[in-house]
C-alpha cells in the first residue's frame, strides 16, 4: 500500500474492474432470497445533484449489505425522459444557437434534436453513478422511452382504456400559456407578492336592493380580467347580508351578461366583502361551485393568454351550449390578459364602478419551468379515473405490506389518497409517449397499440382517415410503470417472478402524490400474485430529506449555493466553481453577489476528499426523514477518518506480511487488549446490522467511526504496540496470537465498513487477503459478518480494560492540569487498591506504562507515607501523582481540586437526595437502593481524600 491515502488513484479503476467482472449483475442463485431495489429514475437534464448523490448512496448501501448475504440483488438503473423540463432545454439550445423555436423543425425533426440532447445527458449522469459507487446492472440499463418501455406504456394505457379507467373529457386544468400545455402541481412554484383587491360594483337586476338600499353589491377581485368570465355570484347562505338576494340575479359589467347570486357554504363571510364572483373556467375553486350548482362555464382565453374575439360557453358537464351570449368587447380581443386587466380597471372606473383598491399578500402560482404565472383553463384532456385505483392502494399500507420509513409519512400519503381527483395524463408537448388514440374525421375516438390495430378492432375501411392524438403523456405516468416495466411485464419473464415486488424504494417525501402513490395504483392494478391478488410494487418506502446548504437554505441555481457532488469527489478550483454557479445568468448583480459568496466560502476551491469521504458524511448526516445542513468540515473529518484506517491498515500490514500470524500452526496466546476488541466487534456487528436493517444510516456511520477512529485505532493498536515491541522469545505466542487477531478482524472491519466506504476497503482487503490466506477476488462479493451469539463476554476482560482506560485518562489529566509534557515519563503510585486492581497492574504493566508514558507504577500499603502528590480516585483506589520534581503552579493544582471536589458534592447531594425520597426506598429495587449506599460510601470516601490532599499542600 501507498504511505499516503489519494482516493483518485484508486477510486476509478477499482469501479472499472468491478463493472468488467460483472460483479454487480444478480448471481441467479435462485436458492438464496431476492433482493432489488428500483433506481428512481433521474431526469435527462443535467447533472445529479446533492440530493442524488444522497439517495444513491442510501441505495448502494442497501445492495452492497444484501449482496454480502449471499442474496440474489439487482439494482435497476436507468434515466427518464422528462417530457417538459426536456424539451424547455432543447428549445432554449436551438433558441439561443440557431434563433429558432420547435415549430421551425418538423415534429420528428425536433425530436431528433431531443434525442442528441438526451446521449449526451445520460452520458453524463451515468458518469456520475460511476463516480459516486453505484453497484447497478448497468445491461439492464432503462429508458423510459425506449422501445420496450414504449410497448409497456401503450399497453397500460390500452387496458386502462379498455376497462373505463381512461377517459377523455373537458375539465380544469394547470396551464402554462408560453410552454402551451397542461402542467401538474409539481410543475408549480407558489410565490408570495404583494399585489392589489380591487372592489367592483355589481348593479343588481329587477329594481331590487341590498338590506342597506343599495342597488348593487360589492365583490373584491385580485383578477378583474376574469369578470369576462363570471357566471354567478355567491355568498354564504347564512350572510345576513345578503339573504334576500340569494336567487336573484345581477348585471355584469361590461358584458351586461345577466347572472345569478347563489348561497354557497365555500364561501368566507368574513373575506372582503362576502361576495365571491364565480369564474369556472378560470379558477379551480370556481369551478367546484359551478358544478355544484350547475351554473355555465365561459372560456374568455386562448392558450397562448389572450382574450378570444368569442368566448367559448359550456355548460356544467363540459359541454358545448349557446345558453349565453359569446360576445367580448371589442377594445379587450387579442389583447395579452395583464394588458386586459388594466383596460378593464381603466373602464370600470370610468364607468364608476371602481368601489375601492387595496394593497393585497397573494400567493401567485408559476410555472418551474418557463417562469410564468398559471391560467387555470377548461380544455379537452386525458384523465385517470383513480377512486377505484386509490381504494386498493390504501388498503396496503393500512394492511403492512407497504411500510412508510418514516412511519409518519404515512398520514401524508392518506391524506391524499382519501381526497384524490381524476388524474390528468396529457401533456401538449412533441417529446414524450404520444397517446395511442386516433380520431376520423368526425372526431369519433379510436384507442389502440397502433392504427393497424385500430383499424382491425374497430372494422374501420382502408380509405377512412385516422390521425392520431398529438398530445403526450405525462412523464409521472410512464414513470408508475416503472418497477414492472423494467421486468418485462407486460410479458411474464422470470425477472418479474423472480424480483417482484421489489424491496425497497428510496425516494423523497415531496413525490409521494406524484410518483409513489400512483407507482402503488397502478402496480397492484396490472400485477397480480398467483392468487389473483393485487402485488404491491415494493415492501418498504424509505424517505429521506432534503440537502439544503450550511445555513439551511434550499440548494438552488439561483441562489448560487450549489454544489456538485463531483466537485467535492475530484476537488474544483475556485475560478471553476465560480464559473459553474454563475454561468449562464442573465442578472449581471446576481452572478457579482454569487462570486463574492463563493470566493469567501471557498477561498481556495474545493479540495478533493474522494467518494468514500462523500458517502460516509452523507450517511452519517442522514437523519431518519429529517433535512440535512450540509457541513464542509464534517466532510474533512470523514475524509480524516478514512485516511485514519488507510495509515492503520499499513501499520498493521508493515507487522504481519510475511510474519507467523498463526495460520499455520503454533500455539496463539490472546492478549488482554485481544481478548477485548475481539467483544467490542462483536458488539459492533450487532448494533451495525441492526441500524442498517432498520434504515438508521447515520447510527450505522457513528457505530463505524466510534469503533474504528477510538477503540480500535486509538486503544487496540496503541495496547498491541507494547506486545510487538517485545522480542522475548517467551512472547512469541502472544505474539502470534496478536498479528492473528490484528489482521483477521482488520479483514471482518473492511467486510463491515464496505457498503458505506467501498473503495478504500476494497483497496485495503487485496492486501489484507494475501496474508489470511483468501482467494476471493472481491470484498463485495465475501459474506458479512455475523454477530456471534456464542462468543461468551469475557467480563474481567471488559472490566480490566475499562479500568487500564481510565488510569492512562486519569494520568493524562493530571498532564494537562500540571502542565506537564505528553512525552515526559511520569512514575505513579497507587494506595487502597482493591485485589482486583493489583491483579490488574500486575498483568498489564506493560500496556499501562506504554500508554500512560510511565516510568513506573508502584502500590502502597495503607500504612505507608505518601509524598505531596497530585490525588485520582479510580474504582476507589487512589492514584498518585508526587509533585516533588515536577514544575507547576500550586494555585492551577488547588483549582482543579476545587473544581473535583464540587464535582464529588453534587454526586453526594443527588445520592442522598435519593435515599430521602420515599417512593424511591419503597418501591424500587433492593439491588438498586444497595448499589446507592455503596456509591454515597465511596462518594464520601473520595472527598476525604481530596481534602487530605488539599491540607497537604497548602501546608507544604
């Protein structure tokens, strides 16, 4: 091994070589229990973020840790084609190089483009996954638009269809009037701004009048072009107000469009002025009212945001109805709606309509993708019918067979599934799975996999035109075909028997509605067991947070905090950083304040600290269900810990390599510190798989680290130092049994530490497998360690340890209070000591006087005159420390007895604070109320020294 750990120089060549050897692929042993886990799939529109390179890591984890158990594990990897968020890339790559739009190329033509965009994409994702460990199929690699996921989605869609699951119908929707498609909820981002209520006079028709005699009312709008729109105005059937007018009508301004006031229970008579225009076709809302008293709906916007010359009317139920006039002034046609609303507050008060305007807070809902804001519009679409769907799909989670880890993010999951709606699946876009309906030229509907198949099933003659639907489908529903499809369902191929369900799925709480939930519909729709029942598509769902940088802001390019996980493997300099989080920025002040937060965060770049380093501060940060702020100086700890085993690791090599370490006969003596660690791991394994069978990956980091940084690297190596040192030819069975134990559970802690720190520990274990005598040719692919239930816990060995710790602790303080040098060899005394204590010197001098860096370690009898010495209280034995030739300061002495003794009262008072309690005596153990006794006594004990101490030497 190298005398310095560099991670670059290991990392990818060791990947290399274990993806050549097909060391990732399932080994097929159908005898031993599957296990697989699906790879969200990753959109193909940049890199993987800090959020991947977490979710990445929690999921090679898992496989590596099922691999090393000898189970059948496949990792499904592959890439999803993002239907909007891609093809907003492309359009603004061919924008801004050719000056074109999509609609300059043919639709293949453009499509070609998305494809390129999508090679060189992919590339670099799976790039990354290389980088960051992950132990993928990568033959079984899938994308959610290649041929075989295309027949899958054709044939969901066909069946859905089939079984009036799938519908075609006029509704609401999200709609992005630059992009010209419907988008989902996920697709939004709400922001708050500080806009306008303006109040509009609404005259009242058939001479009536309001309860105070006025001869309209008065409804607050932040949207006045709307009121084109409006059908009806409602009111809380229990507004005193308005009681009276509840089934008469108004006049609607501008329009002179007579509608109706209706009593709603939605409405907040507490809210403005009480009165809530009712607008179906431009407000969700609105809508619900509209169906609930079968009031009309107008459409007054094309889909590109602007007022029609003729709006379109339908009834309740979507459909086409000339019940009211279409007619739009003429000074509003074609004009953009903002434009609209000023010429319509210009008009208003013109006519004196224009009651009142007051500064407002709202929440405007934009569009993620081409920064716009919504326009809820009523257009023909694609839906799922769900209630049906959702029924099965609770029914397993409120059964076990899906378990939410969180466990608390079950009740988000409920909440939505009890209060679903209609799932819309189309999208206007060109990129994407084109909806597999075709239409005549009547516009009758024909759905099947392709039109030479629709012809056949509906009987339809060669010289009847068809077109198929221009529309896509929504990338969420390609995507809830995800842990089946890539199995080869819809046929039954042994992978789907074999995998199926999945285990587990890790993922983010935030797609719970949008990808999780319908992955499970659709799942136990399509997939049954050989009883015919519903198959869930995977056992457990493990949601993790979110990353957000150090002072807990969310990572984004706009706020110029992010950070590439490649950076952190491979280091970036700063210019380069720089260059990364500004490039491409429009605001010239934004991209300054962005470079001067960099320069004084990463002064000097980021350094490389490799993937190992990486992963284990993701997983040692990684909180059940809880946000992470990022912390570059937890990852310089971690990089230190692995450079901590690396320099171990050769130590322990540097003294077994070529050494008689027992394999081959002789006699092994165990030592104590052998004989100790050999516990302490065994404990370890327990604990270990535990926190990793249970999803706690930042215990299972900590149980590693505690274990290898302190009791194996800090204590076990320091203890053996003395044995090895030792060239009595008595010692060469301990000797022997020492470099066993040394390099065998150097070989079962790579084995443990490998599915968190695979490169190092693979690095290490090709050393490490030479002297043990192992032929195999990769750690991964050895079995995990097993917790020993039939190792015995050699108590005195444990105790005996426990007490040689706290003497060279003890002796250590004393240093530091006095002032004394770490390398000045010190000599001790001990007095009261117990057998068990003198046993204890006796056996391990040695390891005590290496450790403590002593001279010597003398015991006293009762009777002998100690000199002036600096007092410990170990295990009630004292241990001294004569200050006779030793320089310090008597005041920094007197201190720290002050301090101790205040240390020993409060021990006192809360012991005897407990023997007076009465409850306490009455009620709790009698062992528990002897051992207080017994500690109140040595307690006491103790501070008569400490006293006697301080007599001692201010009398000097």
């Amino acid at each position: 091994m190298d005398k310095t750990y560099h991670p670059r120089d290991i990392e990818q060549s060791l990947y290399n070589d274990w993806e050549q050897k097909g060391y990732f692929k399932p080994n097929n042993n159908t005898q031993q229990n599957s296990y697989c886990i699906m790879m969200p799939p990753p959109n193909v529109t940049g890199n993987l973020h800090m959020g991947h390179a977490l979710q990445h890591s929690i999921m090679d984890v898992l496989i590596r840790y099922q691999r090393m158990q000898g189970k059948n594990t496949l990792w499904q990897v592959g890439t999803d084609h993002a239907g909007i968020a891609t093809q907003v890339i492309v359009e603004k790559k061919i924008a801004a190089e050719e000056g074109k739009t999509r609609h300059d190329y043919c639709r293949d033509g453009f499509i070609e483009r998305v494809w390129q965009w999508k090679f060189q994409s992919s590339k670099k994702i799976y790039y990354q996954m290389r980088r960051l460990g992950n132990s993928v199929d990568w033959e079984r690699e899938r994308f959610t638009l290649d041929e075989g996921f295309s027949n899958t989605v054709k044939e969901a869609f066909v069946r859905l269809y089939q079984d009036n699951l799938i519908y075609r119908g006029k509704r609401l929707v999200n709609w992005d009037p630059k992009l010209g498609t419907a988008i989902s909820d996920l697709e939004i981002e709400n922001r708050e701004s500080k806009g306008t209520m303006w109040y509009f006079r609404y005259p009242l028709s058939d001479s009536i009048v309001t309860r105070d005699g006025l001869p309209y009312i008065v409804v607050a709008t932040t949207r006045p072009e709307s009121i084109l729109g409006d059908t009806g105005i409602a009111v809380h059937p229990k507004d005193q107000r308005y009681q009276n007018l509840i089934g008469r009508f108004v006049f609607l301004p501008l329009v002179n469009r007579r509608i109706p006031i209706i009593g709603d229970h939605s409405v907040d008579a507490t809210k403005g002025s009480g009165c809530v225009k009712v607008t179906p076709a431009h407000d969700f809302n609105d809508y619900e009212i509209a169906k609930r008293h079968v009031l009309p709906m107008i459409n007054i916007l094309t889909f590109e945001g602007r007022i029609r010359q003729h709006a379109e009317i339908f009834n309740s139920k979507g459909e086409i109805s000339n019940i009211l006039s279409r007619e739009i002034p003429d000074f509003l046609q074609g004009l953009e709606r903002f434009a609209a609303r000023a010429k319509i507050i210009s008009k208003m008060k013109s006519l004196g309509l224009l009651s009142d305007a007051k500064n407002h807070n709202l929440t405007i809902p934009y569009s993620d993708r081409s920064n716009v804001i919504i326009e809820p519009m009523l257009t023909d679409q694609w839906y799922v019918r769900t209630k049906s769907l959702a029924k099965v799909a609770i029914k397993a989670v409120k059964q076990g067979k899906i378990k939410f880890v969180p466990k608390q993010y079950e009740n988000m999951y409920f909440s939505w599934m009890y209060n679903i709606q209609d799932w819309c699946i189309s999208r206007q876009l060109w990129w994407g799975h084109r909806i597999p309906a075709w239409y005549d030229p009547i516009g009758k509907i024909y759905v099947g996999r392709n039109e030479i198949e629709v012809r056949q099933n509906y009987q339809l003659k060669d010289d009847i035109a068809l077109r198929q639907d221009e529309d896509v489908l929504d990338t969420w529903f390609s995507s809830s075909l995800w842990s089946f499809s890539t199995l080869g369902w819809p046929k039954a191929t042994n992978e789907l028997r074999i995998f199926h369900p999945t285990n587990v799925l890790v993922s983010g709480f935030d797609i719970i509605f949008f990808w999780i939930a319908r992955m499970i519909m659709l799942t136990m729709y399509f997939i049954k067991d050989e009883c015919g029942d519903p198959q869930v598509p995977f056992k457990t769902v493990y949601l993790s947070g979110l990353i957000r940088d150090e002072k807990g802001k969310k990572m984004s390019k706009s706020k110029g905090n992010i950070i590439d996980p490649l950076d952190m493997i491979d280091g970036i300099s700063l210019a380069n950083l720089v260059k990364k989080r500004t490039d491409s920025m429009i605001q010239p002040k934004l991209a300054e304040k962005i470079q001067k937060q960099t320069s004084k965060q990463f002064p000097n770049g980021i350094k490389a600290y490799g993937t190992d380093a990486l992963r284990f501060t993701l997983m040692a940060l990684n909180s059940t269900g809880r946000d992470i702020n990022w912390d570059m100086k937890r990852l310089q700890g971690y990089r230190n810990f692995c450079n901590k085993l690396w320099n171990a690791s050769r130590f322990i090599l540097m003294n077994t390599k070529d050494q008689d370490c027992g394999f081959y006969g002789g006699e092994k003596k165990f030592s104590l510190a052998d004989r100790w660690i050999l516990i302490e791991f065994n404990q370890v394994v327990k604990k270990f798989r535990e926190a990793l069978d249970n999803f706690r990956f930042d215990i299972a980091a900590n149980i590693l680290y505690e274990f290898i940084w302190n009791r194996f690297c800090n204590w076990y190596l320091e203890l053996t130092k003395s044995v090895i040192s030792n060239e009595d030819n008595n010692n060469k069975a301990e000797l022997r049994g020492t470099r066993y134990t040394m390099i065998t559970l150097l070989e079962k802690l790579l084995r443990l530490s490998h599915p968190v720190i695979p490169f190092i520990t693979e690095e290490i274990w090709k050393q490490v497998k030479i002297i043990i005598g192992n032929r195999g040719d990769t750690i991964m692919l050895q079995p995990f360690p097993l917790y020993d239930k039939t190792l015995k816990k050699d108590v005195n060995a444990l105790l005996d340890l426990e007490w040689i710790k706290q003497t060279v602790f003890a002796v250590r303080s004393v240093r530091s209070v006095l002032g004394i040098a770490p390398n000045k060899p010190l000599s001790i005394l001990l007095r009261q000591a117990s057998k068990d204590v003198v046993r204890r010197v006796h056996e391990n001098k040695r390891f005590i006087l290496k450790l403590a860096k002593l001279n010597s370690i003398s015991l006293l009898s009762p009777n002998d005159n100690e000199p002036i010495s600096f007092i410990k209280i170990i295990d009630n034995a004292e241990l001294l420390v004569p200050t006779k030739d030793l320089i310090y300061e008597k005041k920094t002495e007197l201190n720290c007895l002050i301090r101790e003794t205040e240390r020993i009262d409060d021990k006192i008072n809360h012991i005897i604070a407990k023997l007076n309690n009465k409850n306490f005596i009455n009620y709790a153990p009698e062992q528990l109320v002897l051992k207080a006794q017994k500690e109140l006594i040595s307690y006491k004990k103790s501070k008569e020294v400490l006293l006697k101490q301080w007599k001692n030497i201010t009398n000097e």
